[in-house]
C-alpha cells in the first residue's frame, strides 16, 4: 500500500542550499582548527613564560658570579705540613693514653 501512495508522489527535494552546507561545513573545520591554534598557544606562551624566568635566573647568576669574589680555594698542604699534623695528631693520642693510665 505504501508503495502505490509513494509512486504518485514525487521525491521530496532536498531543501537545504548547497552553499549553506558547505558553510557550515567550512565553519566546523575552521572552528576545529581555531581551537587546536589557541591549544597550541596557549601552551607556547606556558613554556616561554618559563624560559623568560629561567633566562632571568641565570642572568643573576651570572651578575652574581661576575661581581662577588670568589673565597680562595685552600692551598693544598705540603708534605712538611702533613707530617707536622701526622706528628700532632699521634701526640696527643700518646698523652691522652698516658694520662688515662
């Protein structure tokens, strides 16, 4: 029965407009896209902020290293003086052992 009604009937025509479709096609791609862009924007702005203030570290340090002297590094001690403090050091073990006998 149903078939018999739609044989007289023609097919219904597609109403919607081709250019309309294909701009709302075009919209969703181009707000797809805006929304990765912003990700990707956002997430270059984080890491530069990041580099800015690692940069500004490392500049202190440098004016920091640059102006402050450094403490001299010890000189390293010679035999005479390890000898010395060898010969010290067993002394006072000697007496400690003496006294406490």
């Amino acid at each position: 029965m149903t078939n018999s009604q739609n044989e007289g009937q023609p097919e219904p025509a597609p109403t919607e407009n081709p250019v309309a479709s294909l701009r709302d096609e075009f919209r969703k791609e181009f707000d797809t896209l805006k929304a990765s862009f912003e990700a990707d924007l956002k997430t270059l702005k984080a890491e530069n902020e990041s580099l800015k203030s690692q940069n500004t570290d490392l500049q202190r340090a440098l004016i920091r290293s640059a102006t402050v002297p450094e403490s001299p590094a010890p000189a390293p001690k010679t035999e005479e003086q390890l000898y010395a403090e060898q010969i010290d050091a067993l002394a006072k073990k000697t007496l400690e052992r003496m006294c406490h006998q």
